[in-house]
C-alpha cells in the first residue's frame, strides 16, 4: 500500500499497462516469452501474474511500480534486498529474476495514456499459497501470523544491512503508524457521518496518549503491511473440522520503513480482525504469537489498542481518499472498509479496558498451554 516518501497518500501515479505491453515488457527486459498472463489486484502498483517458458521455475509476479516510489531506486532495492535477505534466512519471501542486464529492477517507461513517465519494473518469484482472506482463520493460523511477524522484524532489524538500508527513514510517510496524525488533512473524504467522528476521536486520543509514548518503544524495521492479502497460507492437515495452516508466502514490502515492534503487532491485529467472525477475540491470539519471539513492555501494550484503532482509521480514511482519485480502482481500494467500520465502531463501543482484557487474557493462556 506504499505511495512515496512524503504525506500525499495517493498521487495519479499507477501504471496502466496492457496484458500484451506486460508481456512484451517481460520480454525485452528479462528475456522471457511470455505464455500465459494475468492482472493482479493491486493498491497503487500494477502486478501481473506470468507464466513463461522456462527450464526452472516458470510463475513470476511482474510488479511494475507507481510513477512517484520508482523516483526512489534506493527505497525499492531496500525493499528488494531485504526479500532476498529473508528467503536466504528461511522467510516465505519472494526473488527476484535479474534483468538481461543482470541487475533486480529496471526503470521502463510505456503504458497506456502515460504520456513519458517511468516505472520501476521487477520479476519475483510467484509464491504459492491462498491468501488468509480467503480462509476461516483459526487460532493456530493466528499464532502463526503473530509470531512470524516478530520474527521477520527481528532478524531484519538484527542482521540486515545494506546501504539502500537508510532509505528505511521514511519521514512523513503517511502508512506509517506514527503519523496517524496526518490523517487530518485527508478526513474530509468520509464527508459528515458518525464514522468521521469516531475517526477524528483516534487521532487526538493518539495525538495524546501515543506520540508521546514513542520514544519509550522498541525500534525496529517494520514490513509494515501484514495484511490478510499478503500473507499466504496452505494447509498442512487433512482435517476439514480443524485444519492446521502453514505461512507460504510473504508479499509486498512496499510499506517497509523504521518504526517499533509494538507497530508489527498492531497491524497484524487489525488485518486479522477483518475478516474474522469474532473481531475482538483475534487479538490474543496474534498477540500471544508475537510474545513467544518478542514479549511486549508495559507502555508497548498499553498503546496497543490504540495502535490498532489508529491502523483502523488509517486504512479506513486512506482508501476513501484514494477511492476519490481512482474511482475505477475503488471496489479494491475499500476491501477494507466493508467490515473495518463496524469493527472500529464496535472496539469503541465495548472500550479500551474490556477489549485489552480479552486480548490480555487470551495471551496469558497461552503460556500454560502453547499451540501444538
């Protein structure tokens, strides 16, 4: 969900290549015939799902990057780096295919109604795996999730190091979860409803109760987008009552930036929350993962739930600004919104203190009783 460095969150920036433009692009650039082609859904970027005539493996992802983040070549080799870094450490992370030029990206131009603008362009490995948004998530998954998400955090922020690593400061950038009070300037595109109001509520109370607290944080590398479409799972149990999920595959890392552990969790909560039955209960679940690598100071849970409703507000108040400029894109771009408004409401409704004790609680019994 990444759109640069600086506090616009959207600009007229995504590409709008053709399947036989694609196609062409993976030719001249890769060196690969293209057999078969798809569109992916994407926020910003532009993805195709590619199937090429190959000795070894013949699926890649073409992800071909908006306009405004390829004028950042060190932030997108960050990223890129760091996913190679990941999947030599064992991480469900994709690769890329080296240009014919033999280096991970390149700077094309092209598209339909682009005019001469230019976008990064890079061939990964295709992932296997179902999205978690389309499964009924469980508590192993959960606890799954948790935990990967402080692992990844924690060995990026351990033992990567490269020199586009620096790019990682992201200032003013608007995903990152300290700056939920830059939503101020993109609320008017809710309009006047009860929904706005709650919205305007997260802000000061983070304003008051978060900013101030940051410094007393962890800080880390955050992937910075566990969301329930870029996590991929398979099954690793033949039970249909009870199946047990394995993580397969990691996407997108175009939200990576510095920030602090406790972020990882909170997002990876508020995702997970979506698309859950049980919204509240999911909490402790994640939670109880990501402690089992990186147990929570007190002021790191104490923001927490706040954290999440500022990712909540975040997502909900992005998309509907989004959604104005690309009106065509908006069925994708509010995923989100179609339960993350009740949600939001709901946490607000039922409070901070009853919501951290179920979270709380759940947690605490995982360490009598671990997941098998």
């Amino acid at each position: 969900m990444s759109s640069g460095n600086d506090c616009q969150p959207q600009t007229l920036t995504k590409p709008a290549f053709g399947e036989r433009e694609a196609a062409e692009l993976v030719d001249r650039v890769f060196g690969l015939k293209v057999s078969w082609i798809r569109s992916l859904p994407s926020y910003d970027d532009q993805n195709f799902h590619v199937r090429v005539s190959a000795e070894a493996a013949d699926e890649y992802v073409l992800k071909i990057t908006n306009s405004e983040d390829s004028q950042e070549p060190d932030l997108i080799e960050a990223q890129t780096q760091a996913m190679m870094f990941l999947s030599a450490e064992g991480f469900p992370s994709a690769t890329p295919y080296l240009t014919k030029n033999g280096n991970i990206m390149s700077l094309e131009s092209g598209g339909t109604r682009l005019g001469s603008k230019k976008y990064m362009v890079r061939l990964l490995s295709y992932l296997p795996g179902i999205p978690v948004a389309k499964i009924t998530t469980n508590a192993q998954i959960l606890y799954e999730i948790g935990r990967l998400a402080a692992s990844l955090d924690k060995v990026l922020s351990e033992k990567f190091q490269h020199p586009s690593v620096k790019s990682l400061h992201r200032g003013q950038f608007i995903w990152n979860l300290a700056n939920v009070p830059l939503l101020d300037q993109y609320i008017y595109a809710l309009g006047q409803n009860k929904y706005r109001a709650v919205v305007e509520q997260v802000i000061e109370q983070f304003k008051g109760n978060v900013i101030p607290k940051l410094s007393s944080f962890r800080a880390c590398i955050n992937h910075g987008d566990f969301n329930d479409h870029n996590i991929l799972v398979d099954s690793s149990s033949a039970s249909l009552e009870n199946p047990q999920y394995r993580v397969s595959g990691i996407l997108d890392f175009s939200d990576m930036s510095y920030g602090y552990y406790v972020f990882e969790v909170a997002i990876a909560i508020m995702y997970m929350m979506i698309e859950s039955p049980d919204p509240l209960s999911v909490g402790g679940h994640v939670l109880a993962g990501f402690e089992s690598i990186l147990p929570l100071t007190t002021e790191e849970r104490g923001a927490l739930f706040l954290l999440v409703s500022g990712r909540f507000a975040q997502s909900l108040v992005i998309a509907a600004h989004t959604a104005l400029l690309y009106p065509e894109n908006k069925e994708y771009l509010t995923i989100t919104a179609k339960t993350g408004w009740k949600h939001l409401m709901t946490m607000f409704e039922v409070g901070q203190e009853a919501v951290e004790k179920k979270w709380f609680g759940t947690a605490q019994a995982y360490t009598h009783h671990a997941p098998a």
